[in-house]
C-alpha cells in the first residue's frame, strides 16, 4: 500500500486549510490514483516554529501504477495548483503532500529534478504524520526500521497533547 501524507497551515484563493486538503485529494482522482483509506483530520503546531499557523494533517491510503518518481511529480503538480510556493524550507503552505511509503520500499531516487527517500525520511519523528497513519493502518511497521507504529509513537520526542484529532464538531467551528 502507498501511504501520503497531505497537510495544509494556510488558506488559498479555492479555500480554507480543510478545503485544500480535499481538492488535493480530488486532483489525484482526477489522475487516477483510487484513494483506499482517509484518516480523520488532525491539527498541529507547525514545525520547527509553534508561532506560524497551525497545521491540518491527514494520512490516506492509496492504489496507483505510478512510479515513486511519477507519484512525486503528480504530488508536485498538485501542490501547485492549490497555490503551493516554495520558498524557505519550514515555511507556511497551502498545500504539502508527502510520499510516507511506497509498498514498504527502502530506497532513495535521484533524477535531474527530483530526489526522493522512502520511507519518508523524517515520517518517524511526526506526530502528525503517525497518529493518523495508525488510525487508518494500526498494524503498520516502518519498511525500514521494523518497528511497528505503536513503538514508534511511543518515542515521539513530542507529546501526544501537541496533536488534536478534530471532531466533526472542531471542524463546523472552523469552516464558515
């Protein structure tokens, strides 16, 4: 299975934080990527500065025939046209879409314009990105590493109190 991560701390021009986060996953439809699972949304500070706006995180699932390099250029596409800039590393944005696991590869790719390591190299140390992935895949084990996600959560750096999951109700008071 092929695991991403989808996140946005700002509004764009098509919407707020939970409405770029949908059209991203409705552009990778349109692509023909089948989207398995979605996890619930989670907010979190940003990261490495708790001052920026916070972050709204999922995990989903999902089934393509795309190569991890093809997969991140499709990614990459779809950052930009919820209005992703790339600017400074750790900046605020609309739209952030992470490859977490591709099928349980270990690997790093280089091509003229794209580099990728799989498993994401950073996932382990995310708050935002473990929590919703063991909600949606709670037996997974890093490709990696092999220890399974419930280890990895547990060694989180960041408490668990630094990570909300939202209820339908957090999510009405958000969205006007």
């Amino acid at each position: 299975m092929i695991f991403l991560g989808i996140g946005s701390n700002l509004s764009s021009s098509l919407g707020d934080r939970f409405k770029n986060i949908e059209l991203a996953i409705s552009y990778l439809k349109q692509k023909n990527i089948t989207i398995v699972k979605k996890s619930s949304y989670y907010e979190s500070f940003s990261y490495p500065d708790k001052n920026k706006p916070k972050f709204i995180n999922i995990v989903i699932s999902i089934k393509s025939n795309l190569s991890p390099i093809d997969l991140m250029s499709l990614l990459i596409s779809t950052e930009e046209k919820i209005e992703r800039k790339r600017e400074k590393k750790n900046d605020p944005r609309t739209c952030d879409i992470d490859i977490i696991d591709y099928n349980g590869k270990v690997l790093s790719l280089n091509n003229e314009s794209l580099s990728i390591t799989l498993p994401h190299e950073n996932m382990a140390y995310r708050n935002f990105v473990l929590h919703p992935l063991k909600e949606i895949c709670p037996n997974w084990v890093h490709p990696d590493t092999k220890k399974n996600i419930d280890v990895l959560i547990k060694d989180l750096k960041t408490p668990n109190n630094e990570i909300t999951k939202l209820t339908q109700n957090d999510i009405n008071s958000y969205v006007k």
